[in-house]
C-alpha cells in the first residue's frame, strides 16, 4: 500500500500520532488537527519542479538530446479526498439513510 493513505499513515507514525486504519481508510486519528496540516502541504508543493526532477532521472535524453526541454504536465485523472469523519456511530446512524438516498438519486458514473 504505497497510496496517499499509506504515505500518511508513516508521517503519522512518524510523528507520533495514533491512528486506526482499515484497508485505506482513516477510521480513528488521535489528533485531527494535525494529521490535516500534513494533508494542507501537499497543495502547497511545487509539483512541475518535483515531477521535471523525477522526469530528469528516469529519462535519459532529457539532459541530452532534449536539452533544455521540459514535460508538459497534465492531470488526466485525480482523486480529491471529501471524506467526512464523525464523532460516534450514533452520529453516523442518523445521517445515513440520508446519504444512502442523496447518492442513489444524484450520483452516476460520469
């Protein structure tokens, strides 16, 4: 697991903040607050200069014969998390129905 929950779930251990996962997903972490200002960073990053440094190291010809040209960098497909987290079951139970329904009648696979 190599994804971006796995690459939080080690700066989270890292820091020492308890979490509880299951497969990919959050279900428990001791300090919201601070596991959500490593998520912030990740916006914040220069990701054309970090992707034309990767691109440089795996593609010979860019030093070379393409000499000073760069990768036009295009985001095809990408996931945004918008996962909500509740404080307790009782909470969830409430709202459920609700966001069973609201997915069923507005959601399709567009």
């Amino acid at each position: 697991m190599d994804s971006g929950s796995g690459k939080q779930a080690r700066k989270l251990k890292a820091a020492k903040v308890s979490y509880t996962q299951c497969d990919n997903v959050f279900v428990g972490v001791a300090d919201v607050e601070r596991a959500q200002r490593f998520s912030d960073r990740l916006s914040a990053l220069q990701w054309p200069a970090i992707l034309n440094a990767l691109a440089r190291r795996v593609n010979p010809l860019m030093g070379s014969l393409l000499g000073r040209m760069q990768y036009y960098w295009v985001t095809a497909q990408c996931e945004y998390s918008t996962d909500v987290m509740f404080k307790s079951a009782a909470d969830l139970k409430e709202l459920y129905p609700k966001l069973i329904s609201h997915s069923a009648l507005c959601f399709g696979a567009k």
